[in-house]
C-alpha cells in the first residue's frame, strides 16, 4: 500500500503541472466520447441484429 501512496503522489505532481493540464483534459474528452461511440455502435448492431438496419439511419439523423 506504501507503493500506491507514493505512485498517487507522483501522478498527481505530474498532472498537475499547468503544461500538463489541457493534456489531462483531452484525455478525459477521449474517454467520454469513446465510450459515447461505443454504446452508440452498440444500439446500432441490435437494431442491424433485429433486422430494422433502416432505423439506423433516422436515430443519427434524429
């Protein structure tokens, strides 16, 4: 557990640098849309799964 204090200690003076800050930022707007991407990709296989493959289309639009 000492070992985790230490590497959190470390992360955090290292976030925290102001050069380092939009890199963090980016790195959260990656995550989100990532995930924002696959549940979207997600929905659509199982409405390609279902057959309704047109509907696909109008939810992106919509």
């Amino acid at each position: 557990m000492i070992w985790l204090e230490h590497a959190a200690k470390n992360f955090w003076a290292i976030v925290s640098v102001p050069d380092n800050i939009p890199i963090v930022f980016m790195l959260v707007l990656v995550g989100y849309f990532t995930t924002l991407s696959f549940t979207e990709a997600r929905k659509n296989d199982r409405l390609i799964g279902e057959g309704r493959k047109d509907q696909v289309l109008r939810r992106m639009q919509d």
